[in-house]
C-alpha cells in the first residue's frame, strides 16, 4: 500500500479499546491501526508499512477525525462518512465493498452475503470478506459491522482479533442477528 518516497504523518490517540493510530498523506487518510500489544509493536508495524513516517500534530480535518473515532469508540452515534480516504491504492471491488461498509450505522449489522449481494454478486461473500480483511480504515470503514451468515462473528484481522471486533460491536450496543444489543436489554422487574 505503500507508495515509494510518499511521506506521511501519523499520531497515536488514546480510545476506549487502548492507542489507536492514525496515518495520513496530502490524498488524505491512509491508514488507521487498531490497538498492538504494545506501543512499540504499533510503531515497528507504521514504520514498516509507511518508511517515510513522522510523527506530528495531526492537521485540523485529521483531528476531526480522531474526535469523531474516540467518540463512536466511546460509545457515541458517530458518523464518520466525511473523513477523506486515500483510496487510491485500494482495488475497485475493495472500494465498492468499503463504500457499503460505511454505510452501516452504529449499532447496526449487515453479513457478507448482504453485501455480495448489493454489489449485484451474489457468490462473492468470500471476496467481500476478503476485501474487509484488507480494511486499511478500520473504524471508518467500519468492517466491524459485517457479520457471517447466522449471525457469528467471521473473521477479523485487526490485533485482538474477533474479540477486538466484538468489543467493538458491545461498545455501539450492536443489534446481532436482529436481537438488540447487550445494553438494549431492559432491566429486570425490581423485587417488590
């Protein structure tokens, strides 16, 4: 994904789910990285995929965005649609696929096949997975969302793995196979 000599800035901001990183060049976003085991595993991971690296005061449109993902991570109805992707190293079908992806709201689900499905084929649930394991966007492009059939949870390649995508789905009180979300439940009737 990276291009050669193409310099980036990124900075690490602190969510609900531990220090995310965010990348970025003059076409806009370039990556977001879900939390490491470590700080230094992160920075290893940047520096390899991005040499020319610096870290720096992320300009005003990649703060808002910063702002926008530590909210929804916070548990907050975020739309995070207005955030400039740097889209010009992804393949057309992985943009498509992206595309729908955003379109699914906080607390919301759709399943690969939904999205094969929406593309107009039908048989590229697989594709459309593999597509989303390639998410340099995680968060914006919130892959998180797209579930297998039956309502289990499919991969994940972000660090953490389907755990990470879990807990990110219990943060926005996803709605899983059309049941609300853990936090949607009501109460229990207070003993009399």
């Amino acid at each position: 994904m990276q291009a050669d000599g193409e310099s980036h800035g990124f900075t690490l901001f602190g969510t609900a789910i531990g220090w995310c990183a965010l990348v970025w060049n003059d076409h806009g976003i370039a990556a977001v990285r879900l939390p490491e085991a470590s700080e230094g595993r992160m920075l290893s991971r940047l520096y390899r995929e991005f040499p020319l690296l610096a870290q720096e005061a992320p300009p005003p449109a990649m703060q808002q965005a910063i702002t926008a993902m530590v909210g929804l991570l916070e548990g907050e109805a975020r739309d995070l649609r207005f955030c400039k992707l740097d889209l010009r190293r992804i393949p057309p079908f992985n943009r498509r696929v992206y595309a729908i992806a955003q379109d699914i709201l906080p607390g919301k689900t759709r399943t690969y096949g939904d999205i094969a499905n929406e593309l107009g084929e039908p048989h590229a649930s697989r594709a459309v997975g593999q597509a989303l394991g390639h998410n340099p966007f995680p968060i914006i492009v919130p892959c998180h969302r797209v579930l297998a059939a039956g309502a289990q949870s499919g991969g994940f390649s972000a660090p953490g793995g389907v755990s990470t995508k879990l807990r990110m789905l219990l943060i926005e009180g996803a709605e899983i196979g059309g049941a609300p979300g853990l936090f949607d439940r009501e109460p229990p009737p207070a003993a009399s």
